[in-house]
C-alpha cells in the first residue's frame, strides 16, 4: 500500500519537474528566437544566417556571466536602431553623419515620422532583451571557459560585431569632418579672377530641399504640380544629377571645390562670388545651430549679409519659406550700384512634408498616404514660390539670373514612411536645375546630363566672369556621359543605380 503510494507520488512529481523544466526553456527560448527574428533583420541583415547566428550566439552566452552580460547590453544597445533600420536599412556613413548634426526639432520631426509598426519591434525587442536577461542565465561552471572561446569564435566576423565596428568608424569618420569643417570656416579662400564681365545685375541661387524631379509635372509627371513652371520661360534641365544623396553630403559637393569625395569649404561659391566683386547675401530657412556644424553655415559664414531664420530652438520659430521672398525684395530694392549674388536657402519639401505646408492647400488626392499628397502639395507650394521670385526681379526691371535646384532627390512610395532619403535608387540624384534670366523668353527643355559637382562652373558662366581654380563652363560644355554620385562611402556611377517606380 504504502510503496504503491510512494510509487505515485514520484510519477507525479517527475511530471510536474517536465512541465516546469519545458516552462523554464520555454521562458527563455521564446524571448531568444523573437530577438534572433527582430533584431538581425531591422539593423539591415536580411537573411536567415543572420538569425541563426544570433541565435547560437545567445545560446552560448548563457553558460557565461561575461558573455551574458556583455550580449544583453549589446542588444539592447542595438535594438535602439530599430526605428531607424525598419525604414532604411543598415546603418552607413550618411545617417551617422546626419544624426550627429540634426537639431533637436528635426530630430523630433523623425520621431514623429516613425510607424506605429517600427516602435512595436523596438518594445518587443526590449521586452525579450529583459526577459532572456531575466531567465536566461545558465552559468556552467563546468565549460565555461569553453563556452566562452565558443562565443568568441562564432563573433569574430558575425553582424553585430561588423555593425559595431562599422558604427564606431563612421562616428570617428563624421566627427574629423565636421572638425574639418571647423577649420576650413577660418581658412581664406585663393581664388584668383582671370575675367570678368558681369552678364548681369542680379544673380539669385534658390537651393531646394528634397525636390525628386520625377514628381515636377514641368518633367512630364502626371499630376500638375508645377502649374507655372509648365510652360515658364526658361531653361529646365531634364539631366541633371546630385552630387550625394543628403542635405549635408550634397551641398558641400555642389557649392565647394570637390573631386566627389574631398571638399574644400574654404573654396566655396560665396567666397568665389565675392573675389568676383558681388555683393554676398546668404538668406536661410533652414537650422542655424552651432557655427560650424554643418557645411552650408560654413560656406554662408563667406557671405557679407546673411540672415538666418531659425536661429536658436527651431519649434519656436518655425518660418515659412515664403519669407525669404520678403528678404529677397528687401535685396534687390537696395538702390545701390553693386552687383548681387543672393543665395536662398530654403527648407523645401523636407521631411515631415506635411508640416512644410502651414497654409498652402493639398490639391492632390492620388495616395492613402497623406504625407505623399503633402509632399506634391510642396513642390506645388515650390511652383508659386518660384513664380514670385520670378516676378520680383522682373517687376523690378533690371538684369537678372535667377538659377533652381534641389540638393537632392527622394525615395517616394506608399510605405508608412512614404517620402524619405535614400542612397541605391536614381531618384535619390534625379533632380530638377532650372536658370531664369531677364533675357529667355522662351520654355526651353535641354536634356544634357550635368553632375552637380558642375555647378560652380555653371554658375560662372551664368554670372559671366572665370576664375583660375574652376573653369567658366557652359551646359554643353559641363556635359559629362559617365557621371557619379557619392553614395556616402565612396563614388558610384549613376547608370548602375535602380530605377524606383514613380507614384502616380
Ligand atoms: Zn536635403
């Protein structure tokens, strides 16, 4: 009787110690496949190895205090990059560079564009990361040192180790830049002007943000964005490709002598407009945060006038573009005898469009994105905004030249983040040129193909005066068959990019 009964009681507890050793797999085995599914394929690893070494690697640090420890904070640290990779991939140069020098309001701006569905995958990842800390723990006292070499060897070239690394290297790469950008703001420019004959009394250089050109109805997109440009008189150039993919990489590719991938800010076409004898007017719209920290204040910081709008916190004074119109006619009304160059830097159709609207109406309904109707409602918003400039130099009646053009294009679709940078596709370069004077009265389409880092020979031409360091050049003359663009990493030919499907 009484060994019958014993004989029960151990069956039944060898059942409940299965169950509570299946519980206690289970409650580390799950969080472990969720992080080894999550993490791996939002930093930018797509691919199944990635997982399974993720896996295996978690699986071995549990035997070790060290490697436990060190793999939790490491994921956790990583998992921070999960609203970033969800929508853009793996980490590069360009982001880490750009984050480095976002003002805070654009850095809330980001936040506020990030899905619903990219903040569920960093709170589950989190979640598994505290609960594998939490259950994980399986410190054999026995193999440990085995298990550690284990860890070792399997994380000698796997992904977390080859994004750390890389991140440190471009966080070191970005932070001499901009240290380099620091110096060159005190360094004289050494132009030299070999001829000059001024073609005209006011030369006006609209720099644009995030205009893809594919979407400008003036290049035959479908939807009328561009309702005065359509049939403006002017030249539009249908070929014309940026130098780099983002505000930073660009601008300083486009306004500064560069080979592509060196700049020299020094050399920038504010100190080449002034050595030529215009009277310098820098007016922007965009961040103005520190002095040095991003390469147009440093080319601005050549001007003789500069206006900046948003100085200081940017929530607090969030200006509309159209106001540097205000400024542009305060300019040319000065009666003075100088020649003008003015540049005007606007904040465009930069990411969140919706917020660039403030009044202007969204006439377009061909997305359930609303961010991709507000984005074509910005570059309507660009249409009117060039009209009056337009109209401003004309009214004014004397000689003018009045250029466009957008630092660079954009990655369009219907995704949750429907507008956005990007670096693989043509038409993060594809971008629109536009050259207004007093003297075209005809709509003319010219299809060169002119890389960006032409511009400052372009400008010369426009303006009528040559320098020793960049040759005046004419668009026939800048033509170049084999452009390339600066990925953030190095130069790639254009014609090797992906076509991305236009939203119509
Ligand atoms: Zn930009």
């Amino acid at each position: 009787m009484f060994g019958k009964l014993l004989h029960l009681s151990g069956v039944f507890s060898r059942t409940e110690s299965k169950t509570t050793a299946i519980r206690r797999a289970l409650s580390w085995i799950t969080p472990v496949i969720i992080i080894s599914l999550i993490i791996p394929l939002n930093m930018g690893y797509n691919g199944i190895s990635s997982c399974i070494v993720t896996f295996v690697t978690l699986y071995l640090s549990r035997k070790n205090p060290l490697t436990f420890y060190f793999s939790c904070t490491a994921l956790l640290c990583l998992s921070l990059y999960i609203p970033v990779g969800y929508s853009f991939g793996k980490i590069s140069y360009a982001y880490v560079v750009s984050a480095l020098q976002t003002n805070s309001g654009e850095f809330l701006e980001f936040l506020r564009g990030t899905s619903l569905n990219a903040w569920l995958l960093t709170s589950s990842a989190i979640l598994a990361i505290y609960l594998f800390a939490r259950n994980g723990q399986d410190f054999d006292k026995k193999y440990r040192t085995i298990y550690l070499i284990a860890f070792i060897l399997i994380n000698l070239n796997a992904w977390p180790k080859r994004m750390l690394t890389a991140t440190a290297a471009y966080a070191q790469q970005a932070n001499s830049a901009l240290a380099g950008l620091e110096q060159n703001s005190n360094v004289p420019d050494n132009f030299q002007i070999i001829s000059n004959h001024k073609k005209y009394k006011n030369v006006v250089v609209v720099i644009g943000e995030s205009v893809a050109r594919d979407y400008l109805s003036v290049y035959g997109y479908p939807h009328n964005t561009t309702p005065w440009l359509n049939t403006a008189p002017g030249y539009f150039y249908t070929h014309y490709i940026s130098a780099a993919p983002n505000t930073f990489l660009s601008l300083s590719r486009t306004l500064t002598i560069s080979d592509g991938v060196k700049t020299e800010e020094y050399n920038s076409i504010v100190a080449l407009a002034k050595k030529a004898g215009f009277s310098t007017h820098w007016i922007s719209n965009q961040g103005f945060l520190g002095e040095y920290d991003t390469p147009a204040t440093v080319i601005a910081s050549k001007a003789q006038h500069k206006v900046f709008f948003k100085k200081g916190d940017y929530n607090t004074n969030s200006t509309d573009d159209m106001a540097l119109l205000g400024e542009l006619q305060r300019v040319v009304k000065n009666n003075d005898n100088a020649h003008n160059a003015v540049f005007l830097h606007m904040i465009g159709s930069h990411p969140d469009t919706c917020s660039r609207l403030n009044d202007f109406p969204v006439n377009f309904n061909i997305s359930h994105q609303q961010k991709l109707n507000c984005y074509l409602a910005t570059l309507q918003k660009l249409d009117a905004f060039l009209e009056h400039a337009h109209q401003i130099l004309e009214q004014r009646g004397e000689s003018y030249a009045l250029i466009y053009f957008s630092d660079h294009g954009m990655t369009v679709d219907e995704s949750e983040r429907p507008v956005r940078h990007g670096a693989d596709a043509r038409q993060n370069f594809n971008i629109p040129l536009f050259l207004f004077t007093s003297d075209t009265k005809k709509h003319i389409t010219d299809d060169t193909p002119i890389s960006a880092r032409k511009f400052m020979s372009l400008f010369e031409w426009i303006a009528g005066f040559d320098s020793d360091k960049v040759p005046a050049l004419s668009p026939g003359e800048a033509a170049e068959r084999d452009i390339t663009v600066f990925n953030g990493e190095h130069l790639v030919p254009y014609d090797e990019l992906k076509e991305n499907a236009i939203v119509q």
